[in-house]
C-alpha cells in the first residue's frame, strides 16, 4: 500500500467536513477528483474507508486508523514545512562564528546580544578560531561567519569590512616607556611582552611591529584573560600591545599609560568571512551591520566619570 501526504489530508479534511463536497472545497479541488481520490486509497488498501449512506459521511474502522495516522504525521509535516519557509525568507538558520582574533569578545557579546533579539530562531554558536583553521572550516560549512583581520582571495567566500581599530600600546605608569609620547619596535627589546595565547603571525604587535624589525622582546608571557592583562601591567610585570576597544578604560585610569605603537600608530581592519551563498541571507546581513556600527560604539565610549555609576 502506498500512502501519500495528500491522502492523509484527503481523510482528514472529509471527516472534518463530513461530506465530500464541503471537503472539495476545503482542499481546492474538485468533487469528483476527490471521489476518484478516495477510490484509490480504498483499492490500494482493500478496505473501505468510510460507512457508505451515512450522512454525515463517517469513517470505518479502517478509516479511523488511517485518521489516526494522519492526526501524529500532518502536524509533524506542517512543521517542517514551516521550519523550511524559514530557511527560505532567512527567518531561521544556523550561525556558528569562528573568532581568529581573541580580544573580538569584546565587543560580540555586545553584537549578539542584540541579534538574538532580532532574529530568536536562529541557532547561534561561537568557536574559538585559535585551535583550528577556521577559514577552511567556513568553506566546509563546520562554522558560518569567520572574524578576521586578515582577508584572503577565496573562490565562493565574501570578506565584509567591519571596522578599523587601533592597537595601542599599554604600559604601567612606573614603566620608563610611559615617559614617551609613542613606541617604537626597538623599545620592546628590554621589556616582558604580555599576549593572549595566540601564534605569533596572528599579533598585529608581531605582525605589523617586530617581525618587520626583527626585534625579540626580552621574554613573551602569554595569558588568557584580558583583564589578568591590564592586572599584569598595572603591576608593572611587563608590557601588552592592544584592540583600542580593550584600552577604553584603561586611559583614563592612573596606574596606566596608554601611546601609539609608531609615530604615526598602526590602524587595522577586521572583516567578517562568509560563504557567498550565505552573504545576503537577512539574518547573516542584520548582524554585518550590527558588527559595523556597535563595535565603534564601544571604541568611542568613555567611562564613567568618578561619582558616576558604571
């Protein structure tokens, strides 16, 4: 016996309707196609499905347990359907982000905290970038969107611009570097670099500064947390290169010093890697925009004044 979906809709709409006309209309065909319809469930089961002569038209036995199929598997169908319209109007999806930037928590949370308002039918994850090859990941469809800083010519990924950012460079106010008005590549050579758990090449500290210059610090501690960081600094432990949006705070607190790493300081960009598939779907384009405009928002805000709460 081969049962169709639109079968069960058949059984359901007549004994809904009680009769083959009213469920005709109900299912926008005509009185005669459904009767042809009905004939061909009965012949494929060899049964009849409904007690002939009754008014209003009434299931059998047999018609009750086809019924009974139809009332667990339709709204499961239905579901689907729904869950699949979705997908279609970009109402619904997955969104698995991976981070090659570390301080990028920062200002996510911020961003996603707002999404998810926005958009609750989406399935949000985050991955660290850092143990994996997170673009690799993307085109194998492991993750959704990759934050980096560094865009490649990928075939069938976009890279978004998101922001440019600063990185600053922090010191203790006890540290004879706070003196000058900027650093310079050679200044790291007699200090403790502080850095997040990262690959050298993926620092814009080592990347942009040192490298280039060939210069060693004179010892590199890495540590989690960003404010282990500032709380290493402040005790004048050693140095740290960072996100202007980290920093934000930290200027106008007097155990710190913050200055332009060179003369001219560095400016950076962070992007946003996604399939181009994924690109324009609505709830992949909302959070661009979110990750273009919240993130300077936290980059321009101050803290609170002292009396203010915070």
């Amino acid at each position: 016996m081969h049962i169709e979906f639109r079968h069960l809709r058949t059984i359901k709409a007549i004994h809904e309707a009680g009769g083959l006309a009213r469920a005709a209309d109900l299912l926008h065909i005509t009185q005669s196609a459904l009767s042809h319809q009905v004939k061909g469930i009965e012949e494929q089961a060899g049964v009849e499905l409904f007690v002939r002569r009754s008014k209003p038209l009434k299931l059998s036995s047999a018609g009750r347990r086809l019924l009974a199929l139809a009332d667990r598997i339709l709204p499961e169908i239905e579901a689907l359907e729904q869950e699949f319209r979705g997908l279609r109007d970009g109402k619904t999806g997955r969104l698995h982000i991976a981070i090659e930037c570390h301080a990028c928590f920062e200002w996510l949370f911020p961003v996603l905290e707002k999404f998810r308002k926005a958009w609750p039918d989406v399935d949000v994850d985050i991955r660290p970038g850092l143990a994996f090859d997170a673009l690799p990941a993307l085109g194998r469809e492991e993750v959704d969107l990759v934050v980096s800083s560094d865009p490649e010519a990928i075939d069938g990924v976009d890279f978004t611009a998101l922001f440019d950012y600063e990185p600053v460079f922090v010191a203790s106010v006890q540290n004879p570097l706070a003196a000058k008005p900027y650093v310079e590549a050679a200044d790291f050579r007699g200090q403790t670099l502080i850095t997040y758990p990262v690959e050298r090449a993926r620092l814009d500290v080592f990347s942009q500064l040192l490298m280039p210059a060939r210069v060693e610090p004179a010892a590199v501690r890495q540590v989690e947390l960003t404010a282990v960081i500032l709380l290493l600094v402040a005790s004048n432990r050693g140095v740290a290169v960072l996100p202007d949006w980290v920093v934000r705070e930290v200027r106008y607190h007097s155990d710190y010093v913050t200055l332009p790493v060179t003369k001219g300081g560095l400016t950076r960009r962070l992007y946003a890697a996604t399939r181009a598939d994924d690109t324009q779907k609505p709830f992949m384009a909302h959070l661009l925009r979110l990750a273009r405009t919240e993130p300077v928002k936290l980059q321009r805000k101050a803290p609170a004044s002292a009396g203010e709460s915070v």
